[in-house]
C-alpha cells in the first residue's frame, strides 16, 4: 500500500510538472505533413478482414482513380457516387466517413474530369465521355468491376447532387444490380429547382435588406434562363449558400473545404486539380445538366432510399418530396433531416450513418451479405441500460399489476421487444389494473419471434422478478 501511495505521488508530480512546463512553454507549430500522418495513422485499416486501397482503374478508355476502405470484406459493397460535376467527397471523407466503415466496404471514385482522374488523364482523353450518358456508362463499368472482383451479385450506390443524376440512371437501367439505390440531395427537374432556389435566396436577401445581395441576383435574372453559365451559378451559389441553402446555419463552404488540406488521400497537386477538373467538367456538363427531368420516372426496379436535408435549396427538397409521393418501387423510404441543408452526412454524420445502418443495410443482412453482428449480454443494473428506477418498478411492480403472483417459470418466459415496448407495455397494464379489467396469465406464456429492427433480433428477456435482467443482442 505504502509503495502504491509512494508511485501515486510521482505520477501526480510529474504529471503537474509537465502542466506547468507545458503552460510556460512556447507554442510549437506541427507541420501540415505531420497532421496528415497523424490522420493516416489514425485511420489506417488494420483488421486481417479489412481493406485499405486507393488505386486507378481503367474505365471508359481512361485512369479512374478509387479508394476502397472497409474493416471487413464481409460487408456489402456502397459505392458513392460525388456531386459537382466535378466536386469530390474524397478529400473531406477522412472527416465523416470511417464509421461507415464499421458496416460498409466503402468505394470512392473520382469521377471522369474530377481530382486525381483529372490530374491523370489529359483533357482530350478525357472528352469524349464528358456528357451524363458517357459517365453513367463509366459508372456502371465499376460496378462491374467491384461485383466481379469481390463476388458481389449486388452492391449499394449511393448518389449526391450530381452524383444522384448517375444514381438514378444506374438504378433505372440495372436494377438487379443493386440492393438499393439511396440518393442525398437529390436531383428531379434541374431547371425547376434552380428557379425555387434562385428565388428563395432572393427573398431571403430582400427579408435580409442586403443591397449588394439583391444587386448581384437581380443582375443575373431572369434565372437560370435559356442559357445557363458559370457565372450565374457562382452569383446564386454564393449568397445560396450565405444564407444556409447548401449547409444549414453556415454563410460559406469554408468549413468544409478547410478540411481537404488536411486529407492523408489528397496532395496540393490533387488539391489544385479539383478546381481545374470543376472548370473542365462544367464546361460539358452544365449546360445539359439543367435539362435534367426525372418528374416522370416513377417506377424503379430496386429498393428506393431517399434522404433529404429540410433546409436544401440547392436540390430543393419540396420537389424531391413531392416526386417521392409518385414513386413506385419494391420498397421505399424518405428522411428528412431537420438540421441539414444540402451536405447532410457532413451536417448530421451521425444521424446519418444511424439511417445507413437501419435503413439500407438490412437489404443485405437479408441477403446474407454482411459480416455477423456482435453479442452482447447487458446487465441492466450494472450499466443502467433501463433507469434504476425502472428496474425497481418492473420488478416490485409488475405482479401488483397483473393481479396475481407469478411462477418463477412463467416470469422466465416473459419476453418484450424493446425497451420502449416494455415501458409502453407497463403502462397499458397499469392503465388496464386501474380500470378493474383482469389481466389474463396468456400474456405472459410463451416464447414468440420478436420484431427484428436493423436486421438484427433483439430479445429481452424477464427472467426473475427478484434476479438480475439482461439482453441478449444477436
């Protein structure tokens, strides 16, 4: 005892020398190279089942350059399809993207005339397939690629902005390929959502009394017009996104593109490329992007996912809900995200991986595509699981409720779906107790399958009114 108090002593010591010295001790720079190993470092794949790899694959006669990351290959395949045209996730993935890793084997791809693909191909090789139709017919040559070489008879796409234009015409044309198609920020009439979102941010800066604001898009009306240009876009965009469009609460884009800097994946020649591929693109792609129209593609072949931020004028979300009514698909479902604009996995990462999960990885847990979930056994009084309070209520309370005492047997085949169900559950009987009305034993026999929600069974099971309670997740 004497000894442990002895090497306390030092440990507290040296630990408020270290304080002190750090409190008088010049600020030290670490250098950009050093941040970016430690991002590396730290996100570095290492489980025997996992995959880690950035290479180029030949597509559509040209380099195309993917990054392949997952901690188990057992996991289904989600490919990401990026806005723009010519704007990459890939950078910024470092920030949102490792916990998907956990469920998905995760595929970035820089799409023809975008980042590392830019940098790697010339202009003239790259030209060719420069229109919607010639980067879907690409888009769909690496899923052919990733479902042959991991074995995959189905993989999930995963569309954003621009990105939804392939998504959908992927979905459209090889349905049996995909367990679902999930689209963010998603695209329906180009011309229609320019014009809301053209007029929403002018009514914000006329609500606003910003004169420079109401000048500069005035200037450019009538909007988007018969001739859509770059500078149009650049006027819009800006005070769009100044007053929230494309990220909820933020007045510019800063907060994200700061982070590319930092990219183990992406070097200042990369960095550069980015925006010279974004010219380059723009100059095929904008002009035939505004006559994109999904309003009457209704009918798909895959499970539909749609997610949408309630604060989007970028893709404004009215008309993707709108359109979302009208679809007919084996299944579909539509989120909106009450704290996102247009960038919601980076505006709500966690609601949005929580969304990933229960909503679109049971299509393959089902199909038998997934590495197997964890077990876990949970004592509700150790970890708090339910409130102590309610431990004490269900187990001094529950044979008051139901009228009667219960045989050891009988409690241990009490078995409720969830912890809301059980509290929903206790309520009801307690109601019933008050209102004179008998509470037959039949509820309380028999062992029947429980609901299943993200795929995975979850049982709870009473064993004892006087004993410890637990879960088994499995």
């Amino acid at each position: 005892m004497w000894i442990r108090r002895q090497m306390q002593g030092v440990v507290l010591a040296m630990s408020l020398g270290f304080l002190c010295g750090a409190a008088h001790a010049a600020p030290r720079q670490i250098s950009l190279a050093t941040v970016k190993d430690i991002i590396a470092t730290r996100e570095r794949i290492v489980s025997p089942r996992g995959i880690q790899q950035h290479l180029y694959v030949p597509i559509g006669g040209i380099r195309q350059w993917i990054s392949i990351r997952g901690q188990d290959l057992r996991n289904p395949i989600l490919l990401i399809l990026h806005g723009g045209p010519g704007s990459p996730e890939m950078p910024a993935a470092w920030t949102f993207q490792p916990p998907w890793e956990d469920y998905f084997t995760v595929v970035e791809w820089d799409q023809r005339g975008t980042g590392k693909t830019y940098e790697a191909n010339t202009p003239a090789q790259m030209a060719p397939g420069m229109s919607a139709a010639g980067m879907a017919h690409d888009a769909a040559d690496l899923v052919r690629y990733l479902r042959k070489r991991f074995h995959k008879k189905k993989i999930f796409i995963l569309g954003h902005s621009w990105g939804t234009v392939l998504g959908v015409m992927l979905a459209q044309r090889h349905p049996n390929w995909f367990y679902a198609y999930i689209g963010v920020g998603q695209i329906v009439n180009m011309r229609r959502g320019e014009e809301v979102g053209y007029a929403w941010t002018l009514r914000q800066a006329q609500e606003h009394h910003n004169a420079e604001a109401i000048r500069e898009l005035k200037a450019i009306a009538p909007y988007p017009g018969k001739i859509l240009t770059i500078r149009k876009v650049s006027v819009r965009s800006k005070w769009e996104m100044y007053y929230g469009g494309l990220a909820y609460g933020r007045h510019n884009f800063e907060w994200d593109s700061r982070t590319w800097r930092l990219s183990p994946d992406y070097n200042s020649s990369d960095l550069r490329a980015i925006r010279a591929g974004s010219q380059f693109s723009l100059k095929y792609l904008l002009q035939p992007l505004l006559t994109v129209n999904f309003d009457h593609v209704t009918r798909f072949g895959c499970p539909v996912i749609e997610f949408v931020g309630a604060h989007d004028y970028t893709t404004p979300s009215s008309l993707l809900i709108q359109w979302f009514k009208r679809l007919h698909a084996p299944s579909k479902r539509l989120v909106i995200f009450s704290g996102s604009a247009h960038m919601i996995f980076e505006e709500q990462p966690g609601r949005f991986l929580v969304h990933l999960v229960d909503d679109a990885l049971p299509y393959a847990i089902k199909a038998g595509d997934a590495a197997p979930p964890e077990k876990e056994i949970v004592c509700f009084r150790q970890t708090c699981v339910i409130e102590r309070q309610w431990c004490t209520q269900i187990r001094s309370g529950l044979s008051s409720v139901i009228g009667g005492s219960m045989s050891r047997r009988e409690t241990r085949q009490a078995e409720l779906a969830s912890l809301p169900g059980l509290r929903r559950q206790l309520d009801a009987w307690r109601a019933r107790k008050r209102s004179g009305e008998a509470i037959p034993r039949s509820l309380w026999k028999g062992a029947a399958l429980l609901p299943r929600r993200g795929g995975l069974s979850r049982q709870l099971y009473l064993l004892t009114l006087s004993g410890p309670l637990y879960t088994e997740i499995g």
